[in-house]
C-alpha cells in the first residue's frame, strides 16, 4: 500500500488549473523538507491536490505556510533537454492540514494520564470490577492445524 505524511513547508505557492476534459480543479505546488541527517540539503518534491481539495488548498494555502500532508507518492519520467529522461517524485494529496490548525487542537481530559496528583485512598468494592477468568486464546488455538 503507498500511504505517506509529510510534515513540509510551502516553498511555491499553489497554482490552480484545470483539466481540458472535465474541467477539475488541480493545484499544484513545491513542498520542502529537511534532509535525515543534519548535513543533509532539504528535499524538494511537486504535490497535486485534486477536485474540491485542489480548490481549498489553493484558497488557504500560501508559500511559506507550514503543513502536514497525507497521499500516496509517484514517480513520473520527464524528458529532459539533454536527451535523457529524469525521474521525479511527486506527491498527490488526499489530505492537508495546517500545522496552526493542529497546534489548537486539545487532548481529551479522559485519555490523558494524569500527572498532577494520584489519590492513596482506596476505592469503594462497588467501583471495582471483578475480570472473569478465561483462558488466553493462545493456550486455546493450536497453530498446527492450521491449513495454509
């Protein structure tokens, strides 16, 4: 399966087009992000959003903006001027958040673990809930006899 997210920067604003056929709605526009190593250049790659996605991140996207995308990668052949064919990476986006977006979002109160203070008093017998016992489904399922 060809799943990806990247955290990148907006280094070329998005440009929207459409398709000759159909008339959908493209966006196309450079993202940067830093190379694995610390000497390492940041990488560049081309991302294309499509349809209503490609309207929004036209409308709410800008250069410089930083964002994380989730889509699949491609690579596609380019013929070049010196006779041979280049390929580039390039990736189509299926969704885009903006990191100011994620940043407000909160945790929920009830899945965090608390930190703060943790009560010594015992709870009450009708709070706790005995588990039954049951066998783990390792000791009941033998692994031989399954067909393959």
């Amino acid at each position: 399966m060809n799943h990806c997210v990247l955290m990148a920067e907006i280094v070329k604003a998005p440009q929207l087009r459409y398709t000759s056929d159909s008339q959908t709605p493209i966006a196309e526009f450079i993202i940067q992000f830093p190379g694995l190593r610390s000497d390492d250049p940041p990488s560049q790659l081309k991302a294309i959003g499509w349809g209503n996605l490609a309207q929004e991140i036209q409308e709410g996207y800008k250069e410089g903006d930083r964002v994380v995308l989730e889509g699949r990668l491609k690579m596609d052949s380019v013929d070049r001027p010196e006779g041979f064919k280049e390929k580039r990476a390039e990736l189509t986006v299926r969704r885009i958040y903006g990191l100011s977006a994620l940043q407000s979002l909160t945790l929920d109160t009830a899945a965090a673990a608390p930190t703060a203070s943790i009560s010594t008093q015992a709870a009450p017998a009708a709070a706790q809930t005995p588990v039954p016992a049951t066998s783990s489904p390792a000791e009941a399922t033998d692994y031989d006899e399954i067909p393959f």
